[in-house]
C-alpha cells in the first residue's frame, strides 16, 4: 500500500472531511478505540481537548492506506498495516480511528492516532515519518506480491507529476488541474536561474501556487 502520513491540528476540519460523501460512494467508520465518543467529531474533539493540557499543537498522526488501483485489498489487510505502522511509531495503545472510502469499486483507509500519551501528557515522537512509512509501504507490496511502483523502489524514478493531498485540496479551491500546473511551473523552474526569474516565467500564475507546486 502507498501510505501518505501527516502530523495535523483541526480536529473539526478532519473529521469533516474523513466523512465527505461527495467525493465518496461509501463511508464507513470502521473503528473508534479508546474514546467516550462514539462519531468521528467526538473523538477528534476528545484528542483536541488532552492536548490542551500539553504544549503539542499538531495532536493527531493521520495516514491514508491506498492500495495499488488494479487491488480489492479486504479490509484484513488494512488492518494488518495499521497494526504495523502502530509499532513501528510506537502507537500502541492509543486513540485511534480507522474510516474507509470508497470510490468506483476501489478502498483506501485513513487512519488517525491520537498522539498525546495521556499517562505523561506529552506527545510521541515521530521522527523522519515519511521515510519510515515509505519502508513499511515497501514490506506491504512485497508481502502481497503486489508490483511495487518504480518510485517507491528508486525515489529518483518518482513520477514528478503526481501530486500530494495538500495538492489535491488547493485543485479543489482553485478549480485548475494541479497536473497541468505542476507540469508548467517545473518546465519554468528548469528553465529559471533564479527565484525572481521563476516567478517572470508564469506571470499569471498567483505567488501562492507557484510556491505550491514548484
């Protein structure tokens, strides 16, 4: 599975949009561990409400699951990958959601943690993230014998085109095609030898996306 991880605050925001069913065919809140609550908003609020009592602004740890588009991964599945990356970051044990998606036939999760250790109110570490969710998502492919993507076997072979969640969020703001954008703003930048001369390159472009997508 590709996993895409991200240390947040906006419990609200989250929650709202882990239960958007217009973009979705299907939402189902899979799991709620550890919380009063039993809705998303609830126990997103509760990890929001313990972190008050600690210094961590970015309280909640959240990675989508999403398996490779040709597979109908079973929810198992899933399940074993939230477990794994629950170890390795040392999250055992604490509040936790699992939602999946569904879109076209096709399952992806997210899975969020709380990562407030109530016990010491303070927050867990959770160093070079990326990296290591990248070295899980390697162990997943070749444990299902799914074909691994040339980018996640080789970084350098990464398709410089494919864009993040954040991405995906300011296309729905800006209505442009973020593939598109992104395409001419690193043609610019190759072709520029310096910031002001990348930002003459696309004089249409607003400064907000061009840091965006450079």
């Amino acid at each position: 599975m590709i996993l895409k991880g991200s240390q947040r605050a906006g419990a609200n925001a989250l929650a709202h949009h882990l239960l958007n069913i217009e973009e979705n065919e299907h939402v189902h809140v899979h799991e709620l561990r550890g919380f009063v609550s039993d809705t998303l908003l609830g126990a997103f609020n509760e990890i929001y409400a313990v972190s008050q009592g600690t210094q961590c602004r970015q309280f909640m740890f959240s990675v989508i699951l999403n398996p490779p588009e040709n597979e109908n991964a079973p929810v198992e599945y899933f399940e074993t990958v939230r477990d794994r990356i629950e170890q390795e970051f040392g999250l055992i044990g604490q509040n936790r959601a699992l939602v999946f998606h569904e879109k076209k036939g096709r399952r992806h999760a997210h899975c969020v943690w709380s990562r407030i250790d109530g016990d010491q109110m303070k927050a867990i570490n959770l160093p070079h993230f990326k990296l290591r969710l990248k070295s899980i998502s390697r162990e997943i492919f070749m444990q299902y014998g799914w074909d691994m993507p040339r980018g996640l076997q080789n970084a350098d072979e990464r398709d410089p085109l494919n864009y993040s969640q954040v991405e995906h969020s300011q296309e729905k703001r800006s209505k442009q095609d973020v593939e598109h954008l992104k395409s001419i703003f690193q043609s610019c930048w190759a072709s520029a030898d310096s910031k002001k001369a990348f930002a003459h390159c696309s004089p249409s472009a607003p400064m907000e996306q061009i840091r965006l997508f450079a």
